[in-house]
C-alpha cells in the first residue's frame, strides 16, 4: 500500500472503516486484523492505540475474539501475544 497512497490517505481508509464498524463488533473487527498480522505489524497497531483500548483488547477482546471465530469456523483462532 506505500507505494500506491499516502500515510494520510492511509489513515483516512482505516478512520472509515473503523466508523462503519458498530460499536459491539469492533474487538471482533479488530481480533480479524490482528490475526493476520506479522508480529511486527501487531506491536506497531496496537502501539497506536489508546492504552484503554490496548486494555481492553487484552482482558475482554482475545476471549471474544476466539469465542467468536471457534463459533463460525466450529474450530479456535490462535492469536499471538503482542
């Protein structure tokens, strides 16, 4: 994508897709980015969020997150530690 846009046409992609997300499904919104992260990619993302929301990605949103992709694929994602 670095090639193609800007950092700021970037930023613009992810604030949309971020709003167009309900509120209820956004640790499961982002459980699907993180899972296909490198480990790199994960410790750069969740760096740039708010240290509340870092929080709660890791007391509440792995466990959902899983629930969640065990439910739909009748098997368990595996999401790394960041």
């Amino acid at each position: 994508m670095a090639e193609h846009i800007t950092p700021r046409e970037w930023s613009e992609v992810g604030e949309r897709g971020r709003r167009s997300v309900p509120k209820t499904k956004l640790l499961i919104f982002l459980g699907a980015i993180l899972e296909d992260t490198t480990a790199q990619e994960r410790q750069q993302f969740l760096s740039q969020m708010p240290a509340p929301a870092r929080l709660l990605w890791r007391t509440l949103g792995t466990r959902l997150y899983q629930r969640t992709t065990a439910r739909v694929r009748g098997t368990s994602a595996v999401l790394p530690r960041a």
